[in-house]
C-alpha cells in the first residue's frame, strides 16, 4: 500500500499541468483587472479627495457575485496608499469581510474587530456597546486623520444585526475632533439599498457604482490572462476556455466560477492521469462545484433557514406518497416549518419571515417558487425542490444533524 501511495506522489509531483495554481484563486490580486477600468477610475475619482486631506463621499459599491467589486477597491487601495504614503497624508484603510462569522453576527463584534486593526484590544464579549464605541473614537482620533472602512457583502452583517450600525458608524464624524471617517459598502445583493431605513441609505449611499456582470467575450479574456500564468505552456486544449467562460456567463456573469471552473478541471485532469485539460473536464468540474455549492449552503445557513427547508423537503416526501395532494404551497410550509418548531423547542417565526426565507431559498437555487394568484384570497407562492435527486440524501442528513431531529 505504501509503495502505491508512494506512486500517487510521486506522479503528483511530475505531471502537475499547473505552473502557479495560486492565479486561479478568488483570493489572488492581478496586476490588472481587464474590463474594469470605467468603475476603476470611478472609485479613484471618489477617494482621490483624502490626498488633498478632505473626507471623500461615503460610497456603495453593488453588483453580482464575482463581478470584481472587491478585485477594484482593494486596486484602488493599495494605488492610493502607495500615493499618500508618497505625499505624506495620513490616511488609514480598513478592510472587513462581513461574510465571516466571527466578526459580523454582532455590532460589539464588529466593533473589536476594527480596533483590533487599528492596533487596540477589548474583551471578546462582555462591555457595554457604547463603551466601545468610546474606545474606537479613543483609537482613531488621536490625530489629525482620514479613516475609510470598507465593509465587504455588507448585505450579510445586516441581515444578522440591522442597520443600525451603519447608521451609528455614520454619524460618528459629529463626535470626531481630529480624525473623519468614510464608508465603503460592498454588496452581491443589488437590491440591498432598497431595503434598509431612509437615513441610513442617505448617509451611506452618497455615492454608488454598479458593477455589470461580465459577458462570455469579457469571461474569456480574464481567463486567458489568468490561464497564461497559471498552467505550463500548452496544456489547456483548444475550446476549454470558451467553454469554462460560457458556463460562468450563464451563472450571472461570475468571474470567480470562471476561475474556479478552470481551476477545478485541471486538478480533476492531474488526478486523471491526463496530460491536458481537455473539454470534458470542464463539464466534471462544474458537476463538482454545483454539488459542493448545494452541500456548503445547506450546512452553513442558519437554523430557520434549516427547518424551512427541511419542512420542503418533507412535504416533498409526502406528495410521491400521497394521492391528497400534489403541490405545496406557502401556507404547507408554515404549518409543516411550525410542528417542526414545536417538535424542537425552538422559536417559530412569522409567517412574513417565512415567506423570506422561502424567497431565498429560492434565490439560491435550492426550490423554485412561483408566485401563483388566488384572486380575492391574495398571492402564494407553489414550490418545488430543486436540488438533485442524488443529493437528497447527503442533504437531509446534514439538516437532521444539525437540527438535532
């Protein structure tokens, strides 16, 4: 065993197909972001009022996923730094990911962890909010300052606490007697403006750029560049990345599944034994993604978003059994999601919040909900399961896992 082992490595080691794997993280920061240079020079122009030692606009940044939204700022960023670092104008950038759990499932949370970049300390849990409000003002207006905190997938942090936050971070500059803060928000959800409190979408969106989804042309040339540098000379068949660059077109335009595809296809084509990344292996790597998605979603989501689903795929169950019924509707998923509560001990929800959860179980691709009318009775919703059937059972386990059913 241990010599067929030994073989595997040492077959890893010679046929690797990549030059630099690392290009085709989401994570990796090009030396040039093609088709962005419009939002670019936006975000440039917006900022480009610190080096002259005044407050820029607080600014709100949207679009999809994958769209190059955070790729832009965090370019603009470092250009900018690197030119008032030159000019000496004291300006600090801050920069958090509102998607991690452990910074954003509280105001206090997201609070520590700002003065933890500004090179204080306090308590994980434990002070009153205001008290560290108190030490955050104490932190950055020792000087005469400009601070722009960027809060990337915004929508997440709200969604959990509200919008308050933003809104008291907005008004600290009335407390401020040295130093003056901005706001950079960035969100995947381009409706997430829409939904917060009047004052807070003035204060915050003084500013606001659309990111567009790429198209497959645009698609194809981000690959390319990212392709040329990430795999040896060669290897990457004819049609792979128009095809890789198709795929991720059809999933809104995201730049991010493009690279992950292509990633994705060329460690499935090392594994394999093959001395290209040939067309098939696009098609195996966006089966893999899908699946993975599917099963990330459903194990990281909250425990309402859990028991709503759950309560689907139950009275899905019930309709191939039934001769009853054979479609479900809003109203059957509350009644099932509030027996489950009930079974659990846990919280139920209102049938309104419901309602949103299902519409984003939706959005997620999970179900598909189709708003039906019932004339003077209102709307609901008919929903059908959309996940693969050969993922029913790894999902269902999941679920009863972690709701402890």
């Amino acid at each position: 065993m241990a010599v067929e082992l030994d073989n595997i490595f040492e077959s890893a080691v010679e046929n690797s197909l990549f030059r630099d794997k690392s290009i085709l993280q989401a994570n990796h920061t090009p030396e040039s972001i093609p088709h962005r240079d419009k939002q670019i020079e936006q975000v440039a122009s917006i900022l480009a009022s610190i080096l002259r030692g005044e407050r820029p606009s607080n600014l709100f940044l949207y679009g999809k996923t994958g769209t190059g939204k955070t790729l832009s700022v965090q370019y603009v960023r470092d250009e900018l730094l690197k030119k008032a670092n030159q000019m000496g104008v004291d300006v600090r950038i801050e920069y958090l990911n509102c998607k991690l759990k452990k910074i954003a499932d509280t105001e206090y949370r997201i609070l520590a962890a700002l003065i933890k970049e500004l090179g204080g300390s306090i308590p994980a849990t434990g002070l009153p909010t205001d008290h560290v409000y108190s030490k955050f003002i104490e932190l950055i207006d020792n000087k005469n300052q400009l601070v722009v905190l960027i809060f990337d997938e915004i929508d997440n942090a709200v969604n959990k606490i509200s919008d308050g936050f933003i809104y008291n971070l907005t008004r600290l500059n009335s407390e401020l007697s040295k130093a003056q803060i901005s706001l950079i928000g960035i969100s995947n959800d381009v409706t997430f403006l829409d939904n917060v409190d009047p004052r807070v979408r003035s204060s915050l969106g003084e500013e606001e750029i659309v990111f567009p989804p790429y198209n497959a042309l645009q698609l194809q040339d981000i690959l390319q560049e990212r392709c040329k540098k990430a795999f040896k000379e060669g290897v990457v068949d004819e049609g792979v990345i128009a095809k890789c660059a198709a795929y991720a077109a059809r999933e809104h335009g995201d730049a991010r599944r493009a690279l992950d595809l292509m990633r994705i296809a060329g460690e499935l084509s090392e594994r394999e034994g093959s001395k290209n990344v040939e067309l098939r292996f696009i098609d195996l790597a966006n089966e893999k993604i899908e699946r993975d998605k599917i099963l990330d979603i459903v194990e990281t989501e909250p425990k309402q978003f859990q028991l709503v689903l759950y309560s689907i795929f139950q009275l899905t169950k019930q309709i191939k059994q039934s001769k009853n019924f054979d479609k479900i509707f809003t109203g059957d998923v509350y009644n099932y999601y509030q027996e489950l509560c009930d079974r659990i001990k846990t919280e139920v929800l209102t049938q309104r919040r419901v309602s949103d959860i299902i519409a984003e179980i939706d959005m997620l691709g999970l179900i598909n909900a189709k708003v039906i009318s019932k004339g003077r009775h209102g709307r609901t919703r008919e929903i059908k399961l959309s996940i693969p059937s050969n993922l029913h059972g790894k999902v269902e386990s999941i679920m009863i896992e972690s709701l402890g059913l």
